[in-house]
C-alpha cells in the first residue's frame, strides 16, 4: 500500500495523535535541517507535544538563534529609520557606480598600456606608480655607476695614450 493523501484536521484519538505528532515532529526537524544546510541558516523550531512536552531543534543550536532574535528586536527599531529615509539604499547605489567605474578606469587602462606598448611607446614619468619609480631609482642608479666605471677606464685609457705618444726623455741625454 503506498502513500496517501492525509485531510488536514484534528486527529481525534489521542493516542493516534501522540503517534502522529511524533512522526510528523521527526519530519518537520529534518526538513528544518536540510534547509539549515542547504541555505546556511540559522533557525529554531520548538513545539509542544499534545501531553505538553516541549521539543526543540536549533542549528546551530536553539538558544544562539533565539538569543539573536531576541537582539534584533531591539535593533529591528533604529533600521526602519535608516531604510526608511533612503540612506541605505543611496549609498548602495552609489557604490555600484563606483564599482562600475572602477572597472571601466582598468578596462581603459589595459587598453592604453595594449596601445603603448604596440606603438614601442615609452611612459611617461609622471604616470609610473611608486614600485615602478623605486625600480626605475634602482635602474638609474645601477646605470651611474657603470658610467663612472667606464669614465675611470676612458680617462686611464687615454692617460695612457697621451703618455704612450709623448717621446721619452731619457735622463742622460737631456744633460747633454
């Protein structure tokens, strides 16, 4: 025999109805705990059976949910205020734009790097970001110490040559 439609009303028999209100019970957790999980809720059920037991299910348990509730009682009275006069909604938009912006300005400079760097264009100096100007530092001053090495040797070089073209003098004969 398979399922059947159950007409929703009162279950007369008191011990039928502890037996339904145990299966039903059971059922109503564990859907109340897939949607816990499946949407990362937090919720608590609790209910009273017909002999008046109370009966609870939490995630993460009953008293965080109903403490949080309990909180939000006395919040839920200034955020009305704030919805109300648009201030929340404003400064979201406003943030969407500057979102939007944002990266509208990135997509425009890709293409402008894309554009430079196929002209063989070089930046300018006023356009690198600080790490780039540290390593353009770092660049220049590698460069002038290669150009004082190779003015030492350029003036050592040519010292030489000067002396090499000079006639030697030799002591006795300038005596003579």
């Amino acid at each position: 025999m398979g399922r059947r439609k159950i007409e929703m009303k009162m279950v007369k028999d008191r011990g039928s109805r502890q037996v339904t209100f145990s299966k039903r019970r059971n059922g109503l957790f564990k859907k109340a705990n897939d949607l816990a999980t499946l949407c990362g809720l937090e919720i608590a059920i609790v209910v009273f059976s017909p002999g008046g037991k109370a009966f609870s299910f939490g995630n993460p348990n009953v008293e965080d949910v109903v403490d949080r509730y309990l909180n939000r009682e006395s919040e839920a009275i200034r955020i009305p205020a704030v919805r109300e006069s648009g201030i929340l909604e404003k400064e979201n938009e406003e943030l969407i734009d500057l979102v939007k912006q944002l990266q509208m300005e990135k997509k425009k400079g890709e293409m402008m790097e894309k554009e430079m760097k196929s002209r063989g264009e070089l930046m300018k100096i006023e356009d690198l970001d600080l790490d780039e100007l540290l390593k353009l530092k770092e660049s220049l001053e590698r460069l002038r110490k290669n150009v004082k090495i190779e003015e030492s040797e350029l003036e050592a070089s040519s010292s030489l040559l000067l002396l090499a073209s000079e006639p030697v003098v030799e002591a006795d004969e300038s005596n003579s």
